[in-house]
C-alpha cells in the first residue's frame, strides 16, 4: 500500500499584530512606518523596519492596493501626484509641444490609477528647492513625476528622501532618479531602416554636440554601425557640432552632398530658405516629429512616456519606495516612424543634391 504524502505546513505569515507586539507599538504606527507615512519618529521607523525584516514581514498585495483605494477615496477620490517642472512660471511648459504630449499622458494615466497630477515649478519667483520640498510633504503628497528640466542639469538641495519620482526623459543628471525616455538608439535605427528602404543611400545626420551628449551618443553609435554597413562611395560624416547656424550646416551639405538629411526643425527652415525643393533635390525627416506638421519622422511617443512615468511612481508607492533609489530603474518607450511629404514615397534614391542644384547660397 502506497504511503501517503506529507505536505509541509507553511510556516505562518508574520502579520501586523506581531510586528506591533514585538516593537512595542500600535498596529496602526506600524501599517503606518511600513506605508511611509509621516509623523513616524526615524528611530521607531527603524525599530519597525528591523523586526518586519527579522520576521520575513510581506504584505498582502490585494489588501494592499484595497486599502490604497480607500485612503485614497478620503481626498476627493483622487491623490495627488506633483507634476514638477523648472519653467519660471507655472504653465510655462505648455509651449513645449513634446513636454504637452508627456502631460496628458501621465494625467490619464493617473486618473486610471485613481490619482491626479498637480503642477509645481522648482523656479517661479521666490521659490527654492528646500521650500518646495516642504510645501509637497505638508500637502501629504508622496510621488512626483519630473517633466523635462527647461534646461539640462542637476537639482540640487530637493529633499526627494521624502518621495517617490520618476523622471521624462534625458535632461536630470544628478540626481540618479528612476527616469522614463524614448530609446534613443531606436530613434537612429527606426529613422535610418525606413529611410534606407525608400531608396536613400546618402543619409546625413546633422545633430548638436550637446543633444547627442545627453543621450549617451545613442544616435552617433547608430550612425557609426550603419556606416560599416555602407558602399564608401555613399557614406556621409555627420555634421556633429555646436556651432548650430545655416552657414555651418550648408559648408557640410554641400561638402557631403547627402540625399537625405536627418536632422530637428531649425535645419529644414535653411533648407527652405535656401529654396532645396524638399523631397525632390533632397529629402528630409525629423529626429523629433513633435517639432513640426507635415513632415516625415520618428514619434517618440511622449504620452506614452508621461504613462509610463506615472505608472512607475504608483508602482514604488504601493510597495513604499521612497528617495533616491539604490539601483536606477531606466524604463525605454519603443519609438515609431510616422511617413511624410517631406520624402519620397518611392523605393528609388533622391538624386544627389549638389547635381541637382549646384553651389548653394549660404546668405
């Protein structure tokens, strides 16, 4: 006769009620110290923190986001999360058509989660980053999203110990926050794989020194790896500088002679200026396709990165991350190519533009 199997009893989940009975509190100041919450003493936080860890202390997922909703329901139906930017006036970002898209992303998106964004600036007059820093965590408000700095940089004396953030994009550099962005490489290859399959072989790419920079020269490494890949006779350096004015941008076109340009909105403007019939002399397409209408290029999804940014800070929420984290999570949103009449539509390459047109006027 078969022996009958022995199941092990789990051991027993440690619950708050130990916890509370061990560090010698309420259940309450414990849920509260495991949740983040303020007013909790940093040694008794600690005390906590050290027998939940002794006891393999995990809290229950589904009770969790159930009880999430229902201290969420007490503000309104909707927590807030801190729409952070560097812009010297609140709204100042709304001129950004890519920062927009990022907006009304994460908005959405926090509505779903049962929260709502409002919006902060770190530079509106009289305004300092410790103060700011006090004002949110007075406000009760735990999670912040950063949108992209008015310029590239740091942020200095924030106490983000008291929060859980996510950041859009490539412009924070200091801190290490988590930070949501388009793939950059993607953005290159997306860009360079569809304009090779309509027939272009000359492609210049024509960038700044510091965008390409600021995003780890993602868009030089594709352009490096595309180049091994290309006839010698059809390959174009690319114009990397910062002396961003027409006058440097037509002394390499014309030296380079590209059937295409790869490049943002300021250098389609010269080349129309210049009267080069785009597509027919030379075509063109946007690195960033929220730039402009009506021309061919790469969308980086902003909405999407908004989403996502949201979704990241929610998630450290419910699992009471707070400050600047251990190890960077760096979440990328796949790009995606939008066709426009700014190219050909045919799989035959442009003629070169210098045959084409001859010398091109830089005045």
């Amino acid at each position: 006769m078969a022996r009958p199997l022995r199941i092990p009893q789990a051991e027993p989940r440690a619950t708050l009620i130990d916890l509370a009975r061990i560090a010698g509190v309420s259940k309450m100041t414990v849920s509260r110290a495991l949740r983040g919450e303020r007013g909790i003493a940093a040694e008794t936080r600690a005390r906590i923190q050290t027998v939940a860890d002794q006891l393999g202390y995990r809290p229950d997922p589904a009770v969790s986001e159930l009880m999430g909703r229902l201290r969420r329901s007490r503000h309104t139906g909707l927590e807030p999360l801190a729409w952070l930017t560097t812009y010297p006036a609140i709204g100042g970002w709304k001129s950004n058509p890519g920062t927009c898209e990022m907006y009304y992303g994460a908005a959405a998106r926090a509505e779903k989660l049962g929260y709502r964004l409002e919006e902060f600036s770190l530079n509106t007059p009289g305004m300092t980053a410790r103060r700011l820093s006090t004002i949110l965590y007075s406000q009760g408000i735990r999670g912040i999203v950063l949108a992209p700095l008015l310029e590239h940089g740091g942020i200095q004396g924030f106490a983000w110990q008291h929060f859980a953030t996510a950041c859009c994009g490539h412009s924070l550099l200091t801190p290490a926050l988590h930070r949501v962005s388009v793939d950059q490489y993607d953005v290159l290859r997306t860009a360079w794989r569809h304009l090779t399959a309509l027939g272009y072989r000359r492609i210049g790419l024509c960038v700044s020194v510091n965008d390409n920079e600021r995003i780890g020269r993602r868009w030089q490494a594709v352009q490096l790896v595309e180049r091994e890949a290309t006839p010698s006779t059809d390959r174009v350096d690319p114009l990397l500088t910062n002396d961003w004015c027409r006058e440097r941008f037509f002394e390499w076109f014309n030296t380079h002679q590209p059937d295409v340009v790869l490049s943002l909105t300021e250098v389609r403007e010269w080349m129309r200026a210049a009267g080069i019939r785009v597509p027919h002399t030379c075509g063109f397409a946007l690195l960033r396709l929220d730039q402009a209408k009506n021309t061919a290029g790469v969308d980086h999804r902003f909405g999407d990165i908004g989403a996502s940014a949201v979704s990241l800070v929610v998630g450290e929420l419910s699992t009471n991350q707070y400050g600047i984290p251990e190890v960077r999570k760096s979440v990328s949103v796949e790009s995606a190519w939008i066709d426009g009449p700014t190219l050909r539509a045919t799989a035959i390459a442009t003629p070169r533009a210098a045959a084409a047109m001859g010398v091109l006027s830089t005045t």
